[in-house]
C-alpha cells in the first residue's frame, strides 16, 4: 500500500490542482455581485458620456444574460 501512495502521489496532486482550479472558476463565473458591480460601471460610464448608447445596450444585455444565467444555475436549471 505505500508502494501504491507513493506512485498515485504526482496523480492525486494534479487532482487536488484541478478540483482547487474548478471551485475558484466557479466562484468567479458565478460572482453576482461583480457582475451588478460591471452594471453599475457600465451605467456610470453611460451617464459620463464615456460610451455610446449602442455600446451600453450591448454590453447591458450580455451582463444581465449572465446575471440571469447565475440565477437560473443557482435555481438548478439549466440555461
């Protein structure tokens, strides 16, 4: 059985690596505050003139996409 840690040692590693990689991804893609923070820059740069109401819309609909994928994740429903 040492023999068996000893050779499953560097595989159990890239495991351990790839579940630590997966939780921190699905943190990030499901980080609902930072996208209503994305919302609140983009009406921010809206309302300065920074960007065009063309520009805004598009770049609107894509982050309430995600805020609506985020919700219909966290209800287990598939998007």
């Amino acid at each position: 059985f040492l023999l068996d840690d000893i050779l499953l040692a560097p595989l159990n590693g890239l495991i351990w690596i790839a579940e630590k990689i997966h939780d921190q991804a699905m943190e990030e893609l499901l980080d609902e505050e930072g996208v209503r923070q994305e919302l609140r820059e983009l009406y921010m740069l809206l309302e300065t003139g920074k960007i065009s109401e063309a520009e805004f819309e598009e770049r609107e609909a894509a982050l309430v996409e995600r805020l609506e994928e985020i919700e219909a994740y966290k209800n287990g429903e598939s998007a």
